[in-house]
C-alpha cells in the first residue's frame, strides 16, 4: 500500500475531527453533551478511518478518470460517514429507536456527514494526487 494514500486519509480524518469539533462548538453550552459528542465521533471515526483507507486504495487501482475516482470517493465517503454516524447514535441510544426517541441529537451525525463531505472537497487536489498514483507503481514508496 502507498505510505500517501495512509498518510492523506490520516490528515484527511484529523481535519474532519476539528471540523466537526467546529461545527458542533455551539452545543458546547451543554459541556457534558459536547464531550460525549466528541467521544462518540472519535470512536466512530476509527472504523471510518479504516473503511476510508480501504476504498482510497480500492480507488487508486481503478483504471478510470481520476475526476471519476474522486466522485466514487466522495459518494464512498458520505456511504461510510452515514453507517458510522448510525453506529454512534444507535449505540447512544442502547439499540433503541433513535430516530423516534432522540431526535434532537440527529444534528451531530448531520454535523459528521457535513464535516466529512466538506473535508473531502476542501482536500480534493490532494487525494485526487494520490487516486492519480496506481497503488503498486514504482513512484510508490512503500507497497506492501
């Protein structure tokens, strides 16, 4: 695997955590639900992590347009943000209903999907560099 490919996704994960911690500063007037929010979206962020890395790579191999690569990539990652958003508000919600009994907290896994989307489209130059660079080339400088 390219060592840019993991080290993109981990830059592109950081941002997207300071991008939601951004845009859900205002429920910072409720401290408790601020920190359980952030706790939430660092637990959930990590199999998110991984699935991003997977498909950036998965992508990087495809023999299309990079421009199609960095849509495939785009709708992947609203895909994976979607599942690991339901994940967290299922599990704050002790496997009830969440969408029937906690609607108010529907705004954080807006907030995450409106943190990763952005976050994606802010650092397209960056990831369409590496969906350019087939994963096995000899630019790469650690395969695995």
């Amino acid at each position: 695997m390219n060592k840019e490919i993991l080290l993109k996704s981990i830059g592109t994960w950081l941002r997207s955590l300071l991008t939601y911690a951004l845009i859900t500063l205002p429920s910072l007037f409720f401290p408790l639900m601020y920190i359980i929010s952030m706790g939430f979206a660092i637990i959930w962020s990590l199999p998110a992590l991984l699935l991003f890395v997977l498909t950036l790579w998965l992508l990087s191999m495809l023999h299309v347009t990079t421009e199609l690569k960095f849509y495939l990539l785009l709708l992947s990652t609203a895909g994976i943000v979607f599942l690991c958003t339901w994940g967290a508000a299922w599990q704050f919600s002790v496997g009830r209903d969440v969408w029937d009994n906690y609607f108010e907290f529907v705004l954080f896994p807006i907030a995450g999907m409106l943190a990763a989307v952005l976050v994606v489209l802010v650092r397209r130059q960056a990831l369409m560099e590496v969906l350019a660079t087939p994963p096995f080339s000899h630019h790469s400088s650690l395969s695995l």
